[in-house]
C-alpha cells in the first residue's frame, strides 16, 4: 500500500494508544499557542484527544483569542461558480457521479459564463472559486482557461471578478504552469478523506480512484510555481481524528518539501446530494460538537492558515465558527452550472445556508464581523512563503484590515441597500480604531473618503 507521506500505522497507533490530556497538560499547550507561532503537531494531537466539557470550551475559548489576535473581526467572501457537472468519476457520495442520472447534465457555453459572472458582478462579489466536474477529458485544461478568461474579461460599471481560485482535477506539472500562466489565485483540491481503504471504497471508479495521484496534486502545482494551494476534507467518510492527523502529515510534507504549507483548508461535511445514499447517511457522523472543536484545533496548531467554511453549514453553524477562526466564506451559492442565472437541477449537494450576499452580509455586520472581497495580497505578489513571511510577525494586520474596509466601502457604496449602508458605515468608523499605525488609518481614512466619491480598487 503506497499511501506517499500519509503514514496510517503511525496515525493508528496515536489512536489506540494514547490516553486522554489532562487539565494541566492541556493549558501548557494552550500558553504555547497564545504565543501566535502555531504549536507542534504532537500537541495538536494532544489536543484533538481532548472530551472532557470544561477542557473543550478552553480549546474554544483559545481559538478565539487567536482569530482575534490575528484576523480580528474580517471575513472574506466568495462565491462558487460551477461550469460543469460532467464527471467520470463514481465518487459514492457527490450527485456528479457519472452512473447518476438522477440530475440534468450541464457545460456551460462561453456566453452562459459570461451571464453567471454577470449576475454575481451584479450582487457585488469579487472573487469567484471556478468549480468543473471531471468529465471534459482532454478539453478540460483548455475549457478552465478560457472560462478564466471569460470570467476576467466580465465587467458592469465599475464591478468585475478580481481573484479567480479554482476547483478542478489534479494535473501534471507542465499543466499546473500553465494553469499558473491563466492567472489563479489559489488551486484548490479535497482529498475528501486521507484513509487508504475508506478513499478506495468511495471512489471505485475513474480518474479520481488513484489515491496517490490525487494526494500529489499540490506537489505537483508548487513546483509549477502555484504557491497558494488548498486542501479540504470531507467529514463523514471516516473517523475525523485520523483524518485531522493525516491532514497534519500533508501540511508537514509541504513545509518540508517546499517551505511553506496550503494558504488554505476547506472543511466540508456530508450533505445530502441527489442520487447518494451516503450522502444521506454518513459513514462517520459528525456532531456539531466535534465540528466545532475541528476548528478551534485547527485554528490553534495553523493560526495563519486561512479556513474555509461552506454554505453547506446552516446560518447559525456559521455563525457560531466565525469566533473560531474561520477566515473565508461563501454566500449566495449555487452548486449547479447556471444555477446563478436559471433555476435547473444538477447540484453537487444540497445547502444548508440560502440566503443571498446582502443578507449573509447584514447578518455579519450585526455581530460586529468586517466583510472583505480584498485581492490586495495576490495582485502585490504578497503570496505563499512571502505572505506567511508577512504574516507571522503581526504585519499582515496592517495590510487586511484597512483593505477590508475599502472593499467593504465599495460594496457599501455600489450595491447595499440603503439600511445596510448605515449600519455598514458605523461598523467602519469603529473599525478604523483598530488599525495599529496613525500612518495606516490615515491611509486608510483617505482611501474611504475617494471610494465615497467614486474611487474604486485602492488597496495597500
């Protein structure tokens, strides 16, 4: 069994041998990670062992010291765009699967994409993660860059797609640099679950059934020159413990290999998807609980690792993890080609949150959380080692926040309605005393004040 650098025997033994932390143990780790430099995995190990009630809400309470150390109160959101539900693949768990037949069939015409970007344009968004099944075959390289393209060349009035990250099949090096010439942001890819035997069994036919070459996906990209990757598991399939441990052995094989490990982690649950009993019934159920503790050890062993949370999670669960350390979300999303501009089956699993950007966005702002569609890092070069060069040491404060706050003003200005302009507005003016340097806020203050009078794209 050629399982790459996940070591399961290792992993295996953590499980069935270790004892529960205590008290004593535990806030020891806890002091090391208020430090803001991460703890080592052998503590994160600790940690995720961790069942006692008191125990677990320090952990909660510790991730969000950190969020707030390093994030503060800023969310940066994106939507999905889905271009393709064609698939070879027979994932047990996704409607995309190529023997359902249960959903319509959909590839999206260049003009299709262009309507679907439009429409998200429209609403306000600025960056997009392009999503395609896996069933273009040769064309899918050649289709994915040119929806890029299309995507970029998009724009209303002072509107347009700024940050293009990408959800497609794995691809050779010669293919990532190309993918890389395209302009992306981050390429993302789930490995959905890092056990061997569960990964075969979910996967038992197509492309996507080779586990190793699935796992080297992000090798590959890195030595292409794509230094922003996300990686993501999908709750359910198996026992969360060991796929956090083996998700920990990825990130160390990227430290190792490349200096640097995934600018992202995207952590799906099983939803229900049309035409999948699994999805319906998760192997590995996942209580709110757990899901929770999830990100709060994640948070605290990765602090400068952005977290990814879908609208598969309901209004309320969303909620309750952006104290945690969650850092992006989707909102107003589709998971159907076309789905943004026609109302069509064909989605990859059913929502947990429906709401449109503006609502998700006054339910921010009414607790006290900073929208953000900023692209200010990538288009400076601010990217993979160089951000989290930037990061570690506090800087990055000095660049989020205040880029938060004129996008958020863009929006504020080009779309929001007239109540959440006001309560949007009071939000900023109590932001602005966050920002650590006088020289920043007054930046800052200024870039506000030209984006009022119609000013747009100024960042630091």
């Amino acid at each position: 069994m050629d399982t790459a650098f996940i070591d399961h025997e290792k992993i295996y033994d953590i499980l069935q041998n270790v004892r529960e932390p205590d008290k004593s143990e535990i806030e020891d780790i806890i002091e090391h990670a208020k430090e803001l430099k991460g703890i080592s995995h052998e503590e994160a190990e600790r940690l995720l062992m961790t069942q006692d009630s008191e125990l677990r809400q320090m952990l909660l309470d510790t991730a969000n010291y950190i969020k707030n150390e390093i994030y503060g109160k800023r969310l940066v959101l994106f939507a999905p765009l889905y271009v393709s539900n064609l698939c070879n693949n027979e994932c047990l768990y996704c409607a995309f699967r190529k023997s359902n037949s249960e959903i319509t069939r959909k590839t999206l015409t260049t003009d299709e994409i262009k309507k679907e970007v439009e429409a998200l344009v429209s609403q306000g968004h600025k960056r997009v993660l392009l999503v395609s099944g896996e069933g273009l075959g040769n064309e899918a390289l050649d289709y994915s860059i040119k929806a890029i393209d299309t995507i970029y060349s998009v724009k209303i009035g002072d509107g347009e797609i700024r940050r293009i990250n990408i959800n497609i099949a794995p691809l050779s090096v010669e293919e990532f640099k190309r993918l890389k010439d395209a302009k992306i942001g981050t390429y993302q890819l789930f490995q959905e679950t890092y056990h061997w035997d569960t990964y075969k069994k979910m996967h038992p036919k197509g492309p996507k059934s080779d586990y190793v070459f699935h796992l080297t996906a992000m090798d590959r990209a890195m030595e292409a020159g794509i230094d922003d990757v996300g990686v993501g598991i999908l709750f359910g399939l198996y026992d969360y413990k060991f796929e956090i441990l083996a998700l920990l052995q990825h990130i160390r094989h990227l430290e190792e290999a490349f200096g640097v490990g995934c600018h992202t982690i995207s952590i799906p649950r099983l939803e229900p998807a049309t035409g999948s009993y699994i999805a319906s019934h998760p192997p590995f159920s996942l209580s709110d609980e757990d899901f929770m503790k999830i990100i709060a050890v994640l948070r605290i062993t990765v602090p400068y690792t952005g977290m990814i949370l879908s609208t598969r999670e309901t209004p309320e669960m969303r909620r309750n993890a952006f104290s945690l350390g969650i850092s992006q979300i989707s909102a107003g999303s589709r998971t159907n080609p076309g789905g943004y501009t026609e109302k069509s089956s064909g989605g990859q699993f059913s929502l947990g949150d429906h709401r449109n950007l503006e609502e998700v966005i006054k339910d921010m702002v009414d607790y006290g959380y900073v929208p953000s569609f900023c692209t200010g890092c990538y288009r400076l070069g601010r990217t993979g080692k160089d951000f989290m060069d930037l990061a570690k040491p506090g800087l990055i404060k000095l660049y989020c926040l205040p880029n938060a706050l004129s996008t958020f003003k863009e929006y504020l200005v080009n779309y929001a309605s007239e109540s959440l302009r006001y309560k949007g507005s009071r939000l900023i003016e109590k932001m602005l005393e966050e920002i650590p340097s006088n020289d920043v806020k007054k930046k800052t203050t200024n870039n506000l004040q030209l984006i009022e009078q119609g000013a747009q794209d100024l960042y630091l």
